[in-house]
C-alpha cells in the first residue's frame, strides 16, 4: 500500500543522509590513506551520488515502508545499492575524478547497506506495530481467499479481519460497517450496492479500497472534456501512438544485441548441460500469439523431458512437476530458460517488456472466461511484463490481464525501464518464479480471519 508524499519524502531524505554519512564513516576509517584530492573528488561527485541514489530507491520501491518483510527489504537494497555503486563508479571515470578511491567507494555502500537495512527495518517493524484496527471484506469467498493472507498483515502481522458475503443485504451491511476502520470492496460486488457502500463509509470516514473489474482498467487514463454543458470522457483504444512503437522497437534491437553478446557465455553453458542430462534437444519451440493475434514460435531452452505433453496435452507447469528436468529446475528458478527470447525480440516477433505471450489453446480458454483478454494483444508480447513483476507465476489470469491491461493503457518507456530494473528481484525472488501451485485441499482454515455471516 501506498504512504503519502510526505512520508515518502522524508523516507528518501533519511536515506539520502545516512548514504552520505556512510561516505563519511568509510573516509573516516581509511583516513590515514586519504589527500585533500581525494575529498575534492567526493564532493564533486556528491551530487551525483545523490540522483543516482533518488533514482534507484524509488524504482525499487524502497520509498514505501509499509509491508516490506525482511527479506524482500535485503534483496532490495542489495540490488539498489549495487547500482548506486556502480553508477557512482561510471560517473567518476566519466568526469575524470580519478582520486575517488575505490575502497572508499566499496566500504561506503557496505556501510549504506547496514545502516539502511537498521534504519528500514526498525521504521517498518515500528510501522506494522503502530497500525491497528479491525479490516472488513465484501465480496466473495474466492476472492477473499486469494486474498485472506494480504488482508490479515494489512494493519499489522494479526489484523482482526472479517469476510462478508456479498449477497447480505445493503442494511445489514451499513450497520456492520461501523465496526471496522478500513472497508475492501470484492470486484463481483453489485455496482448499485458497491455505491451505497461507498458513499455509507466514506460518510463514516472510513477508509475504503476497491478491487476493480478487468473493464475497470478501460476507464485509466482517459480524456475528460465536455460536450455543451455534459461532461464526457474519452476512452482511447488499448494501443500505442507510433512514436511510442519505434522508440520501443529502437530499444529493443539495442538491447537484445548487447543483452545477446552478454549472456552468451551462460546460455552456452546452459545449452551443455541440457545436452549431458539427457541428450535432447537444447532448444524447446513452441508456437504463441503475438501481436494482433499474428502467432510465432518461441523459443525458450528445454526445461522438460522431451516430449512432455505426449500424455497429458497442453498443460501449465505445476511447481512440483515432475516432467521438469534437473537442468531444467535451476534455469526455470533463475529465468535462464528465457533467454532465448532475446532471439525473438531481436527480429521482431517478441519485446524487452509486454504481456506474456500464450498458446493458442489457452488464449481461446481465457477469451471464453474473460472477454477483455484479447486486448493484451494489441502490443507485442514481452519476455518481461508489468504481470511478472506486480504479481507471481500463479498469479491467476484475471489479476494478471488486470496488470496488463494497465500496463498498455499506462504505457511509456520511463515504466519499461522500471519494470526490467524490477525483474531483477523476480529472478532472485523464488516466491515469484514457482509453477502452478498445486490445487488446496478440501477445508481450508481460516486463521488470522475468519468468514462471517450476519444473517
């Protein structure tokens, strides 16, 4: 969830300052190495430490404090402070400020990262503590499920949460209303009484979520103007301008190039190993739907035995499948098994970033199910995508198609940027790179929520 502005700025303020500072600690403890050139050079480059350092922990996010767990804080800072030094690095040999030593260099972003990590991490335990308050759902029992865990850390770790069947009715729901301080509202809620919840808890100044529909996200970003005296807004269709298509495709020849000569010397060790374990075929090909429908065969480095559908026919990968080779486990974890794709991007068929790509049979199962799914295809499918990094490989394809969809209505390639920064924690992340979860069993149990009814 999102702070405010303030809190978010004063978050970046506090980083910034403990950045420097940790420049003054790393100077302090090799100051019998250092010359007066050696502070000039510092304080040449300061400002630049400074972009660089607002540029990275806003991609990463690290400006939200508010439902980070540890770990996901430590691969963030990681990541960030990694850049941060390396940018830093670039900007001193580009501005010729030779006399910036390269320990002080490496010994401030060790600091950085320690006391970032202290800081960060005391604020988000104080801020999950400080939280508290009684949160109410209304929709349905699936979609509370999918939910249960998010809305039962919301406050704090043992959020009182409560689930409400979106069929009670309007009065029984107002009056339960009052009882709780934050209010969602499910997608399958009727639009007639979503409004009468709405306008009933904002006039209790509760605080009030929404979980939108997939025809929702046509309504972002739209044009508001008026026509005599009625205001109208415009919906534009789910596409890109041309500037946007040629500065896209631009980026991407250049980048799957020099992506292509940079992991050639781990896609050829990839590409051995496939060949040892089982003496199959290194590649796997498979025909996907592109751009306007248009299908293509994408190509991907085998992480199955061979011919794995022969029984079962088109099936998705379950995380404890076992048609997945051993080879095949450790590039799937690591996205390896994508990198072939860069094949793809590089003539044409495929982007650096764009929805997923799927087959045929599956994209006709999900159109039937949702009838906005085949607007993904009005951009070119990516190896990366908003889905990948927002959600996790069985994030189901409605909230999926939601990110999407909001990706192209959103479109631009400052977001692109973000979202190939940001598929660097997904890599690293095994939460974000397992297959189809297994199905649950029957009964599952409510734990820190329970379901209630007022009848």
């Amino acid at each position: 969830m999102i702070p405010n502005r303030m809190t978010r700025g004063l978050t970046m303020l506090v980083d910034l300052l403990l950045i420097i500072s940790s420049y003054g600690l790393a100077f302090s403890i090799l100051r019998g190495q250092m010359t007066p050139k050696n502070y000039e050079a510092f304080g040449s480059v300061a400002p630049w430490i400074l972009l660089i350092s607002v540029l990275f922990l806003g991609i990463y996010e690290l400006d939200r404090l508010v439902q980070h767990d540890m770990w996901d804080l430590v691969r963030k800072l990681a990541i960030s402070l990694t850049f941060i030094m390396l940018l830093t690095m670039t900007v001193s040999f580009f501005f010729r400020e030779f006399a910036l030593p390269r320990s002080v260099l490496l010994l401030a972003h060790v600091l950085a990262f320690i006391l970032l990590l202290i800081w960060k991490g005391a604020y988000t335990k104080y801020s999950q503590l400080s939280r508290k308050g009684k949160v109410m759902f209304i929709g349905s029992e699936e979609e509370f499920a999918e939910m249960e865990h998010s809305l039962s850390t919301f406050l704090s770790k043992s959020s009182y949460v409560r689930w409400y069947d979106k069929r009670e009715s309007l009065a029984q729901l107002r009056t339960k209303l009052m009882e709780y301080d934050v209010v969602f509202l499910g997608s399958g809620l009727d639009e007639g009484k979503k409004d009468r919840l709405m306008f009933h808890a904002m006039k209790k100044k509760k605080l009030v979520y929404v979980v939108p529909k997939v025809n929702d996200m046509l309504l972002m970003n739209t044009s508001v103007t008026t026509m005599d005296d009625t205001m109208v807004m415009q919906v534009k269709p789910f596409t890109l301008t041309l500037t946007q298509l040629l500065i896209k495709r631009a980026v991407d020849i250049a980048a799957s190039s020099v992506m292509l000569i940079a992991t050639l010397p781990v896609m050829l060790l990839t590409a051995i190993a496939i060949k040892l374990e089982d003496g199959g075929p290194i590649f796997f090909k498979q025909e996907r739907l592109g751009k306007n429908h248009q299908p293509f065969n994408i190509l991907k480095f085998r992480s199955m035995v061979m011919d794995a559908e022969a029984k079962t026919g088109p099936t998705l990968a379950k995380s404890d499948d076992d048609r997945i080779t051993k080879t095949g486990k450790f590039i799937r974890k690591t996205r390896i098994d994508e990198l072939p794709q860069l094949i793809n991007v590089l003539i044409g068929d495929m982007s650096l970033v764009g929805p997923r790509p799927e087959r045929d049979f599956f994209a006709e199962k999900f159109q039937r199910e949702n009838k906005w799914f085949n607007y993904r295809h009005a951009v070119k499918p990516g190896i990366t995508g908003y889905a990948q990094v927002m959600g996790k490989y069985t994030t189901n394809v409605d909230k999926k198609l939601k990110f999407d969809l909001h990706y192209i209505r959103n479109y631009s390639f400052w977001l692109d940027c973000i979202i190939l920064m940001q598929t660097i924690l997904v890599v690293i992340n095994k939460a974000k790179s397992e297959g189809e979860a297994a199905p649950q069993k029957a009964g599952r149990v409510y734990r820190k929520s329970e379901k209630v009814s007022v009848k």
